[in-house]
C-alpha cells in the first residue's frame, strides 16, 4: 500500500496542473472582443482593429511627464485588472508597432489613476491631450477604470479641449465598378449624440455630404473609405470591395 502513496501524489499534482492550465486558457479564451481606433493629433489613424483584451500589465514610462514637470512614472508595470479601454490599448500596443511607445505614468496612481501622455511617440502637448471615447461617448473616467463589455468601441484620439465631434461612416462593404451607390456620415458629440453630418469629404464622394450626412461614391476599384471635416475626429474607415477584389488583397 505505501508504494501506491507517490503513484497517487504525482497523479493528484498532474491533475491540479492540468486543472490550472485548463482554468488559464479558458481566461484566455473568454478575452473580451472589442473595435479600438487610434488617431494621432493630425487625424492619421495608428490602429484599427478588433482584439480580445482582459487583465493586462500596462507599463509605465519615466519619460511620460506630460502632465507637469518630475510627474513621470516609475518604470513599472501596472496590473489592470478585467478588459479596460488602457488594457485594451497596452494589448494592441505588443503586436502594433504603430502605438509604440506606450508612455504611461502612474505618478498620480493613488489619486487619479494612470496618466496616459503619448502613443506612437505622439505626445499630449500644448493643451492637447488623449482623447477616450467608448460607443461614440466620454466615459468621463481614467482608461484603466473603464470596463468594456463584448463589442465596445473605443477610441482613442489626440486632440485639444474643447474636444472636436467623432465621425462616423457607414458604408457598404461591396460594391460594382463604376455604379454609385450611397454611403452615410453621422457626427458624435462628447456626451454620444448623434446628428447627421453636412458638408464632410468622403474619399471617392462626387461632393460632400448633403444635410442628412448622405453622399454618392463611385469607384473604379477596391478602395478604403474614410470621412473627413476640418477639425473633427476623421471617421472609421470602411474597406470597400469592387468586382470580388478587396483592398490590400
């Protein structure tokens, strides 16, 4: 009997290993799914992507001083607990090379949260500073204490106070060569309203959009929409495919 005792102590540890591998991967699986953009002070977008996010380490940056003088952080990793709109930033930044740098400062952790001052080495500066929206609307919360549920969209604009409207594109994703068709911009206050947007520029648009926020596209090829209208947030961009070829195919 004493000879099974090992047999059954190593089958036991086996088991509780297999147990806490399975546990860890089903976390992984059930990663919350959310749309992030990211669009620099200029209106470039850095990043436009759907990905599963859930507790992630963000790291801090001794070089993120936007917020005053000796305010940077302490170049440690901070533990974000559950899928955050940051979390969801610090995880897009480890496999786009676009956002990075990340500069996060936790200088003011205790008290206000953490302080994000620059992404893809554009840098809050000069009364501008990282914009959060999540479904088109200002949370009014630090990134990191925003949770975000399956299919949220966050954005992440650099932009100045007072913060310019988000638009919106809705377009069809295919289309014939050369017949119009009709696409549709919509226009987001920081509280979330929605409005049709007039008089915006959309790429391959015969004019800009009429006061119902239409417009008539026609393409020749594959091409990728966006929405434009002096200082606002440029639009989604939205792939159209002509003739079952696809942009970037």
């Amino acid at each position: 009997m004493p000879r099974l005792i090992p047999f059954r102590l190593a089958a036991a540890c086996a088991l509780a290993l297999i147990l806490v591998l399975s546990t860890t991967a089903l976390a992984v699986a059930k990663g919350t799914r959310a749309e992030l953009r990211v669009v620099n002070a200029a209106g470039k977008s850095l990043a436009e992507e759907t990905l599963k996010t859930g507790t992630t380490t963000v790291p801090t940056s001794p070089k993120a001083t936007c917020l005053g003088k000796g305010t940077g952080g302490s170049g440690k990793g901070v533990k974000v607990k559950g899928a955050t709109a940051l979390g969801l930033l610090a995880q897009a930044a480890k496999s786009n090379s676009a956002l990075r740098p990340l500069t996060v400062t936790d200088y003011f952790l205790s008290e206000f949260g953490l302080g994000l001052c620059g992404v893809g080495g554009f840098v809050g500066k000069g009364g501008a500073s990282w914009y959060l929206k999540v479904n088109h609307k200002n949370p009014n919360l630090g990134g990191e204490l925003v949770k975000l549920k399956p299919g949220d969209e966050v954005l992440w604009a650099l932009a100045k106070y007072p913060y310019p409207n988000e638009l919106s594109l809705v377009a069809p994703s295919e289309a014939s060569a050369n017949v119009p068709f009709e696409v549709s911009v919509f226009s987001y206050d920081d509280k979330g309203k929605r409005k049709p947007a007039a008089g915006v520029t959309v790429s391959g648009a015969s004019g800009p959009t009429d006061a119902a926020g239409h417009a008539t596209v026609t393409l020749a090829g594959p091409s990728t929409l966006t929405a434009t209208h002096g200082k606002d947030i440029p639009s989604n961009q939205v792939d159209v495919c002509v003739g079952g070829a696809c942009p970037g195919g």
